[in-house]
C-alpha cells in the first residue's frame, strides 16, 4: 500500500513541479521505499547520526523519487515538497547534500559508485558496522568509472557495499542493448568479484526478502540487478522511452491516476 501512495505523490510531484524524470523515477520508487522504510539504520531526527547506513542515488536524475520517500519518512518538509519546480526551491532535479537524508551530489553519471567504494572502505578501516548501499541506472552502466570502482571493491572485500542496477531496459536514447549492450550483465559483475543476484525491482516482498538474506561475512561486495518496468504503475508509460524524462500533461495526469487509485482502492478492500 504505502509504494502505491509514494507513486501518487511522485506522479502529483512532477506533474505540479512540471519537471522530472518519471520513467526511470516509478522504476526504482519500489526499491528506495524498501530501502528507507525497512532497511536503512537512518533516523530523519538525526539525519547525520554518526553511526547511520549511507545511501547514494547514484543515479541523480531520478531525484524525485527519492524526494517522495525522504518526505514520506520525515527528512523533509511539506513545504520544501511542495515547492519543487519553483524558483528558489530549495529541491532541485539533481540531489545535493544540503538536504536531509542525502549524502552527495549526484547527478553526472558514474560517480555513484565510487564515492560508495570510499564510504565502505572507511566504515572498514574505522572498525564501524554501518552499511553502504548505492543505486544506479542500467545505462548508467556504460560509463567505465564504474568498473573501476567495481574492481576496488572486490579489491578490498567490502562486504558492507551494496549496489544495485535499476535494471528496466531503457534509457534517454532508448534501449539499453541498442546503445550499449550490457549482457551477460550477472556475468560481467560475477567475473568482477561480487555478490550478484537478481531480484524482481517491481515486487516489494522480493526486494525486501533479498535484502533480508545478505551475508554480510562473504568477503565479497554484493550486487542486485533489480529488473523493473520503467513507467511502472501508469499504463501508458510502462516500457516506453520517451518517458524516460516526460512530464504528463493534465489529461496524462488524470489517467495515471485512476491507474494507481484502482490498485489503491483494491488494496484498501
């Protein structure tokens, strides 16, 4: 229930603030409310409490989605939410560490990874038993920064690192093997050294029952390729790349919501 909630909120956020990357924003919304609702040690009272498990979006450009949730939970303000895509909102369409919750500035693509290797590295050279967990897009996999970080932490046996890849197909140029083909993607991240597993990015109970089974002692930095459905939730959009940074108009707006409140109601029965 509370996923389908945040995807109202996202769609009614974009649509208000007219920006945003929708597409790409509903396919990993299921995977952070997991994340910010069940597995993150983070407190929204105590944003920078020392001991709290770090979170990066790698991928920047789906901002809003990690506003909805940061709201939901308490790290930001009504206000602020309600402001995004005016000017002087203190949200902007890339997150930056002047708000609540976020860590770094993320947004150039391929950067994600690599601050999260440093984060893990520290946490272990410090003794600390707080996690760090990173996010990126599926055609955010062409940038070779990446796999540089990707061998760095197999280097260094961060077993406290955990990454994922929104693994929905599409990307600004359409899809993602007409681009930059990334299969065998498992192979390629198990031939690096980590921990890979494949979940289903679009069903709440399998992300949460992966998360769940982490072993932490393995030795190895541990990887899930989430397979989603970019435009999840709003049948026009779902699997259409145009969507990938489309903003639906009024009449859009209106179908995608009687799209999410006939699942909300259902669930309500």
């Amino acid at each position: 229930m509370k996923a389908e909630l945040l995807r109202r909120e996202l769609v009614t956020l974009i649509f208000r603030g007219g920006t945003g990357h929708t597409g790409g924003d509903l396919s990993v919304l299921n995977l952070l409310t997991v994340l910010f609702n069940h597995t993150l040690n983070v407190d929204p009272k105590h944003p920078k409490m020392a001991d709290r498990d770090r979170f990066v979006l790698s991928k920047g450009h789906c901002a809003e989605a990690l506003y909805t949730v940061l709201a939901d939970r308490g790290f930001i303000e009504r206000a602020e939410l309600d402001a995004y895509g005016t000017c002087g909102a203190h949200l902007g369409g890339h997150p930056d560490n002047s708000i609540a919750g976020v860590e770094i500035n993320t947004g150039a693509l391929g950067h994600g990874l690599s601050v999260g290797v440093g984060m893990a590295l520290g946490a272990k050279m410090d003794g600390k038993t707080w996690k760090t967990y990173v996010v990126m897009g599926d055609g955010e996999q062409a940038e070779g920064s990446i796999y540089e970080a990707a061998m760095a932490a197999n280097k260094y046996h961060l077993d406290n690192l955990v990454a994922f890849i929104d693994r929905n197909g599409l990307q600004i140029s359409g899809s993602t093997e007409d681009v930059m083909p990334l299969e065998p993607i498992h192979d390629r991240w198990t031939a690096f050294g980590w921990d890979v597993k494949t979940i289903n990015g679009d069903d709440i109970d399998s992300i949460t029952a992966a998360l769940d089974t982490i072993d932490w002692t393995c030795g190895k930095p541990h990887l899930f390729i989430s397979k989603s459905t970019k435009g999840l939730g709003v049948g026009f959009m779902e699997n259409v790349a145009k969507w990938h940074h489309g903003v639906p108009n009024a009449a859009q707006y209106e179908e995608a919501l009687h799209d999410i409140d006939k699942r909300i109601n259902a669930l309500k029965l």
